[in-house]
C-alpha cells in the first residue's frame, strides 16, 4: 500500500516523526513523505520511507497520515488519519503519536543510521548554542564560559551554527557554520560528547548517538526530550515549563545553575575529572 505522510515543520518537529515512519515502513509500505526535503533526507539515507517532496504529490495514494491542526489541506484522500502536532496530554509526543495511530507497541530505533564513515575524535566537545526561538537559549556568556571550563581541561571547542545564530556567532576557527543537514550530521559525528539547547540540532544530536546534554529551560522535556539512550536532560524543578510566554528573569536559564548542572553530569559519566573545576 502507498502511504503519504504530511509533517511540514522544522527539524525537531521532523525528526519526531520518524519513528512512525520506520515502524511502518517495516510494515511493508510504500511511503512518501510531503515535508521539508532538506531533514526529510536524513529519513531517506535511513531507509524508512522511499520519497520525499516539498510540493502537494500529484500520485494517488492508499491513505495518508496528516501531523497538523489543518483539516482543510487539499490533496488527500478520504482515508486521510489526522494527527495533532502537539499533545493534548502531558507525555512524550513520540508516543503520543504511536498511540494516536495504534502503532505504540511497535519498536522503533534509538539510533539514526544514516551510513555516514566518519572518524571521531576523543577530545572533541561541540556546542550549539541556540535554537528557532531566542526565548529558550542561556545567555551567550554561559556558553563562552562553560567552553572556557571545558577547554581548559585539553578538550577542543567547536560552536556549530546555524543560520539563527550567525548574527550572535561570528565564524572564526572555533566556530563551524552550516545550513546542510548531512554536513551538520557528519560534524556532530566527530564529537566525543554535545551540548546544547531545546532544538532540532540537539534531538539530531541525541539521535545520532552522541552523548548528549539537551538543556530546557521554558519548555517541557516531558513531552520534547529527543531519542536517543546516552541524553542527559537539564530542568530547573521549581517552576512549570511555560514556552512561549515566558518570564523575564528566566531562572529556568541562569548561568550558575546551568554550568554547575552540566558540570556535575560531564563528572558523573567520567567525561571530566571529578570537582576540578568547581
């Protein structure tokens, strides 16, 4: 059977979908996705689904599966399962969507094999230090000195940007730019170990494998955390998670809290030595 698959959105929103694709792609179908081909390529090169468009598809289809609020789109068949982008209930939007297509007892991969030979290096800390909204990221100074920690203790810095932060990040030797998701996969891949924000970056990060350490601050990682099995989640317990209205002081952020986290988990999985830099 041919199956469409409507998710426009960015790169977190995207790779969110994948484990619905790979479940049914090992179902035996046939499936086009209709979404952003520069991530949706990243689901090609895995092997879950077998085309990708930017553009309505002119073919039929047997039945499609819609990631939007918008009932109204044009193009699908009466078949068409509509599928809210976000859930109505406090849990993982993964498996609010298995659930939503009674797919939830399938297994899926915690690891994204795009079949990409690259070396890695051991000493080698990337950090990428924004997101699409400026009301998630940490101050630039935490950055700068939690890069200042780390680089002390032998390992190389490398800030990987994109275009949302080239304003902020000017590029220099430290400081990799890219808007090409398959050189952005390959650079994260050269990574002993990640840090960075609530962002599409990050779930990729945390998909490849790589260990990761994904801060939230305004938002919810109960429903966002990324895939994948070696992600350390940052939170400040002591207020609810309240993107997009956000409080000004954002204390979910602070500087102090969020070094000493990150510290304190490099420490625990042997990545630093133990209080060397506290």
């Amino acid at each position: 059977m041919k199956v469409l698959i409507y998710r426009i959105g960015g790169l977190g929103d995207s790779i969110l979908t994948f484990p619905v694709i790979e479940i049914l792609n090992k179902k035996g179908y046939e499936i086009t996705v209709w979404g952003n081909p520069e991530y949706f390529i990243l689901c090609r090169m895995a092997g879950f689904c077998n085309k990708v468009t930017f553009y309505e598809p002119k073919e039929k289809f047997d039945f499609a599966i819609v990631f939007s609020k918008n009932r109204a789109i044009s193009g699908f068949s009466e078949n068409s399962i509509y599928v809210e982008p976000i859930p109505e209930e406090e849990e993982w939007v993964v498996k609010w969507y298995l659930k939503k297509l009674n797919l939830l007892e399938e297994p899926f991969s915690n690891k994204l094999n795009l079949g990409l030979k690259v070396e890695k290096k051991s000493n080698l800390c990337i950090i990428h230090p924004g997101s699409g909204s400026i009301k998630k990221n940490p101050e630039k100074a935490f950055f700068i000195e939690l890069a200042n920690l780390i680089r002390k203790k032998g390992f190389e810095i490398l800030f990987l940007v994109g275009p949302a932060e080239r304003k902020t990040w000017q590029v220099d030797k430290e400081i990799f730019y890219s808007d090409n998701i398959i050189e952005i996969s390959k650079t994260l891949l050269k990574a002993s170990f990640y840090i960075g924000v609530d962002s599409g970056i990050s779930h990729l990060s945390s998909y490849l494998g790589i260990p990761s350490i994904v801060i939230f601050g305004p938002t919810n990682p109960k429903v966002w955390h990324p895939i994948g099995i070696k992600t350390h989640l940052i939170r400040e317990s002591s207020c609810p998670p309240c993107f997009p209205n956000t409080c000004e002081n954002r204390k979910c952020l602070d500087k102090n809290f969020l070094i000493e986290q990150v510290i304190n988990i490099l420490e625990k999985n042997l990545v630093l030595e133990k209080r060397y830099l506290l």
